[in-house]
C-alpha cells in the first residue's frame, strides 16, 4: 500500500490499518488533541485524538521533513550527523 491508496481510504479505515498494522513511534499534544505518530507500509500516519469526546478526528500521512519539524525534539538523531 502507499501514501495515495491510504489517503483514499475513510477515517474508519485508516484508524484500523493505523491500529492493526502499524507501530507507534511518538505523540505529541496540540491545542486539545492528542497526536500519536505511527509508521506503517512504508509511510508515517499521525492519528489525532480527543480525550474529551473518545473521538478520533483525523489520520493523516506525513512526509520526512514534515516528520522532523514537528517531531524535532523526540528523536536524538545526533549520531546519523557524524
């Protein structure tokens, strides 16, 4: 599977392949979500999450610079730069 086939997919879907076949690597928190990073296929998705209402809003595939823009401060990747 990749990114475009996994995009076309509904919401429902995309949280049970997120779930069934993919690893979690991070989180994160913006404004009232709760954001999980997820590796799978081949590709990272993130699920955002909202404790308040038990509801799952969106899935959404990202790309690496994305990835490490928004996740910069999760990964020490100090020792890929000698």
């Amino acid at each position: 599977m990749d990114v475009p086939e996994f995009n076309n997919y509904p919401l429902k879907e995309k949280v049970y392949l997120v779930f069934e076949h993919g690893n979690e690597i991070a989180s994160r928190q913006f404004l009232y979500f709760n954001i999980k990073l997820y590796t799978l296929f081949g590709f990272f998705a993130e699920v955002w999450y909202v404790p308040n209402n038990n509801k799952i809003e969106k899935v959404e595939t990202l790309n690496t610079d994305e990835i490490l823009s928004l996740y910069k401060n999760e990964f020490d990747i100090s020792e890929l730069l000698k």
